[in-house]
C-alpha cells in the first residue's frame, strides 16, 4: 500500500493522526507526515478512514 500526503494541501486539521495514530503523526509545523514505523501498520483499515477524515483531501492511499 501507499500512502502519499500532499505537504500543498495539507492544513494541519490532524484528523488522520487522531484516526490512525500508528501511522500518522503531525510534525513539528502541525502538518501530518507518516510515522517512522508506519510500514509495520499498512494493514490497518483506519488507514482509509484517515485519509477520507482528511477535510482538504491531502492524503491518497493505494
């Protein structure tokens, strides 16, 4: 699976760290960004729910 986050789009709402926190994570900007043992969670169905949460559609998951 992939998961891209568009850093353009991106407003720091933090849905997808709250939905799916094994995965994302807000930097130090408050702007999401895939956690460092992200690759160990991919099978995580929130991972989706994450990125529809996204209220400017910034994270694509395929």
């Amino acid at each position: 699976m992939r998961i891209d986050i568009d850093t353009d789009v991106c407003i720091g709402a933090g849905q997808c760290a709250l939905t799916a926190p094994q995965v994302f994570t807000q930097d130090d900007d408050g702007f999401s960004t895939l956690t460092d043992d992200h690759a160990d969670h991919l099978a995580d169905p929130l991972i989706r729910e994450a990125a529809r949460a996204c209220p400017v559609s910034a994270i694509t998951v395929g």
